[in-house]
C-alpha cells in the first residue's frame, strides 16, 4: 500500500487533500490562528489578524469570533483540526 505524500506545514506533516490546499495560510489568518491555537495547546476561540504577513502581523487589529464570516470560522477550525490531527504541539 502506498503512502500518502505529504506537505511540511508549520513542522507538521499533514495529508495531501487536507485543509491546507483550500485555505489561505497567510501568517495571522484564520488558517494559522487555528494551527498555533492547537500548536501551542491553547483553547479553540477563532480569531484573526488584519496584518498582511510580515514580522509585525500580530501587532495589527485582532478580530474576534462575533466579527468573522462564516468562512473565516471555517478555515481557523481546519487549522485548528488539521494540527490536532498531526498531533504537532510545543512541548
């Protein structure tokens, strides 16, 4: 039986199909909110950043959960479950 291929996102090993070819994995957007929420063991509450991807991202407004589409909701919970699949946490 032949393995699935992978991709290296954020050191994790996630299956080809998986969220990470359907969301956008802007540093600060809803997709990496989930992955770090999960990496760094905290409690899912979607949320993101406006920054447009630079060193200074999480500086920039924070959006909340009662301010997020449905579709932003949707992406930080495939981040978030994407990463608690791969089992790639901080220790």
């Amino acid at each position: 039986m032949h393995r699935e291929l992978a991709l290296v996102v954020f050191g994790s090993m996630l299956p080809r199909g998986s969220a990470v070819n359907k969301y956008d994995e802007r540093h600060g957007g809803p997709y990496d909110r989930g992955m770090a929420d999960s990496y760094y063991r905290r409690p899912f509450k979607p949320h993101y950043y406006t920054g447009d991807n630079g060193p200074d991202t999480l500086f920039t407004k924070c959006v909340e959960e009662a301010e997020m589409t449905a579709e932003e909701i949707e992406a930080y919970t495939a981040g978030y479950r994407d990463n608690e699949a791969a089992g790639y946490f901080k220790f």
